[in-house]
C-alpha cells in the first residue's frame, strides 16, 4: 500500500520569548507535535522569505515537513492550532507577524472543503501553489506529490510562480 503523505508548513518571523528565534521555536513546535503523535519523517532545510503580501514585518523562517501520524486530518489541525497557541501564537489580525505558523498543507490526496467557504479544513491548502516559501522546502521532502486539485507536480507549480516571489535556503542539509 502507498504510504500517505502528510505535509506540513513551518514558519515564523518573530522571537519566542521561551525558546527564542523562530528556526529553534520551530524545531521546539516540531517536537511538541512527536509528542502529541505526530512524527517528522523528513524536513527540508530552513528557508528564509519575504512576508506575503509584502509588507514591513520581519523576513520568515520556513521549512516543510513530511510527516506520519494516525490522526485523521481534522485532529491532525487540532493538534496544530494547539501547538501554535501553547507557543504563543494568537490569531488576532490575519498576515499578522507570528511566533509561530503551522499549516496542514497536504493529507496524501484528499480534498476537503472550498477556499472562502465556512471556517473547516480546506485540503490541500488553498494557497500553496502560489508560494515559493512552501513549493521549494516542499519539493526537498515531496518531490513526487502531485496537487490533486489542480493535478500538477510541485516542478510545475514553482515553474508557475511570480518571478518576485524569492525564498532562500539557508542551511545545507536535510533532518529527519
């Protein structure tokens, strides 16, 4: 049987005032969420990306993970808006600088919800194909997945991006 692939987006522009910058305040996030069952397979390096849309905020800390768990993908969410809230995070004002994002980019090829429908899980995310912070970290860990909304490969999707959409990697090698 296929594995199912479970994706995961990283990132932060801003100091935790506990574990400090983003890059350990995520790699902290990453092993609450061990804890809780939910097992980094593999994660791209750490990229750093200008704030979407542009703005003054700080520049952020991304990176994707592969993950496994047994939690269905609704829990799956759960458990990632609990981890951002014990880090800190509040959800006051969206695009808002943050101490730490987690978002549930991909459930293997389940499709789930409508963009601009209701509050529930929309799977895949509804903007990953248009974000190079995502679609490059996300091309290290998955490079097979196919979008299956739009059904194309992630060479496609960063291929279809806005040429001023920069994301740097800023580490050499990949961590489980």
């Amino acid at each position: 049987m296929a594995e199912t692939v479970v994706l995961v987006g990283l990132g932060a522009n801003l100091p935790n005032p506990t574990w400090g910058e983003p890059r350990v305040t995520l790699e902290a996030a990453l092993d609450r969420l061990a804890a809780r069952g939910v097992a980094t397979l593999r994660r791209s390096r750490w990229y750093r990306s200008a704030p979407v849309p542009a703005s003054d905020q700080p520049w952020y800390v991304n990176a994707v993970a592969k993950v496994a768990t047994a939690l269905a993908p609704e829990r799956l969410l759960e458990e990632l808006l609990l981890t951002e809230r014990e880090f800190g995070r509040r959800r006051r004002v969206p695009l808002a600088a943050r101490v730490v994002d987690l978002d549930l980019l991909a459930y293997g090829n389940w499709i789930l919800g409508a963009a601009g429908r209701g509050s529930g899980l929309v799977l895949p995310h509804p903007r990953l194909h248009e974000r190079a912070f995502v679609l490059q970290p996300l091309q290290e860990v998955a490079p097979d997945w196919r979008h299956p909304v739009l059904r194309r490969s992630v060479a496609e999707m960063i291929g279809d991006l806005d040429p001023g959409q920069m994301a740097f990697a800023i580490t050499e090698s990949l961590e489980p």
